[in-house]
C-alpha cells in the first residue's frame, strides 16, 4: 500500500528552519502499530495523521516514541498541505483531536492556529529540574498535558541552556518549557521532552497555550511576538481570545513522495 507523505517546516517561511513535521492523509485510519512504526521511522518531533470526516478532518499526532493528545507544528503543518498541496477550496480547516476541535484558518500566507488556553498552576521549586538544567530557575508551574514550566532570568539564559537530557528524562513530565521575558521578542522559550522521544523540540506550538495567558497577563496585552529559541529556532505570532489562544506563523514544504506498507485493512474513524 502506497500512502501520500509530505515533510513540512513549520513556524518558518523557508526550509531548514523552524520545526519539521511529517504529515499523512489518510482515506481510512492504519492500524495503531502501523501509525507508530511510521512515525519511528520518520523520527521527526511528530508525524500527523489525519482522515477526512464530513468538511472537517480527525487528526492524530505520534511522536517516535508515543501518541500525543496535542501537537501544535504538526497540526500547523496538516493545514499546510490541505490548502495549499491537496488543494482544498476553503480558508478554514477544523480538525477533530482529543484535544478538542482545533481551528487553522488563513491570514495571508500565514496560518492562524486557534487552541484552547490552558492555566498554569505554580508549584514548589524541584531541586532535580534545577540541576537537570545547571541554572536555579525564578518560578515552576505545572500546566496541562503533564508539562513543567520554569521562569528564567533572561533571553540569553534561555538561548544558552545546555541541559542534561538524561536527568531531564528522569523527572515525571512529559515536557519541560523553559521560558523568559524576551529582548528580541515580547517572551521566548525553549521545550524539552526526552521522555517521550523528543530530547529538544525546535519550535512548539502546543506549549504556547499555558505561555500566551502567563505572559499576557504579565505584559498586560492579548497581542505577542514569540521565538522559540532553539538551534532551529521559530516565530510565533499570538493572541489571547478569552479561553482561547491564536498561534500564528508560516510554514513551507521540504518534501513530498510516498511510502510503502504492508496492506491492512482500513478502521473505520475512531476505531
């Protein structure tokens, strides 16, 4: 069985920049193991995987390691290739995910992610992360999906990190998001998540829905310009819209082709 497969850039406007994602359009879900094993073998932050359902779409998100209930670049990277490769005529995409619906509608040549806005919740300090990270962050808060996120001083503590991944994988998140208030942008950040096969992931869209309402509400404005700076490094164009978060930025197409799996016989959406 030949399936269609695209690699997109996402949070940037030109290849080898921002986060990579491999995107499958499916007619009908693979088996579980199947989708997994792709994803293993793309070894990329993400694969997604998405089944047309009426005039909107289920999409699934794998990890090398596990599946996700969230993906921000990937699902960025899914509209990409329905307007723009499948050709779709419209200018929204609704995806149905277990994070709920997750809207992708055009600006331009920009994408416009709307997620839900999650809380964060601030917690005791945790030696480990501290020691994990050789730097003695301000704040901790734990926010939804399993994540850990710690303030730092400034952007260049955030740039300059080099973490040990082994001690990271040892904490009990699934992510860990480094964040401070920006001198090239209103905030940046950076995410870590060895646990689930992701030792740095480049540019991270899910994360942005706990940083969008902390640092609007430090700021004091619903409108940010975000960098993730990783080596990669990605822009995101935000807002906070009430209990939900608009995640903006670019993405472009590194590759597009075909790969080949044994046939199975198609599940029907949601099985």
């Amino acid at each position: 069985m030949n399936l269609k497969i695209f690699q997109v850039d996402a949070f940037t406007k030109e290849v080898f920049g921002g986060n990579p994602a491999a995107v499958c359009p499916l007619d009908a879900w693979l088996p579980d193991d199947t989708m997994k094993n792709i994803a293993a073998e793309n070894n990329l932050a993400e694969t997604a995987f998405f089944v047309k359902k009426g005039d909107s779409y289920d999409i699934r998100w794998f990890t090398p390691a596990v599946e996700v209930n969230l993906c921000g670049h990937a699902t960025l990277a899914s509209a990409h290739v329905i307007f723009n490769e499948l050709k779709t005529e419209t200018e929204l995409v609704r995806f149905n995910s277990k994070s709920g619906e997750l809207r992708v509608a055009k600006d331009g040549d920009r994408l416009i992610l709307d997620f839900p806005a999650y809380p964060v919740k601030e917690i005791e300090p945790i030696a480990e992360l501290a020691l994990a990270l050789s730097i003695v962050p301000l704040k901790y808060w734990e926010t939804q999906g399993n994540m850990v996120m710690a303030l730092v001083e400034h952007e260049d503590k955030v740039r300059n990190l080099t973490p040990d991944i082994n001690r990271l994988a040892q904490l009990p998140y699934d992510e860990v998001i480094i964040t401070a208030k920006g001198e090239t942008a209103d905030f940046v950040s950076r995410m870590f998540a060895p646990r689930i096969g992701i030792p740095e992931d480049p540019v991270t869209g899910a994360i942005h829905c706990s940083l969008i309402p902390y640092w609007a509400g430090e700021l004091g404005k619903e409108k940010l310009f975000a960098k993730q700076v990783s080596k990669r490094g990605g822009e995101l164009f935000c807002e906070l819209a009430g209990d939900r978060v608009k995640i903006g930025g670019n993405a472009a197409v590194y590759l597009k082709g075909e790969i080949y799996v044994e046939e199975t016989t198609p599940k029907s959406i949601g099985a």
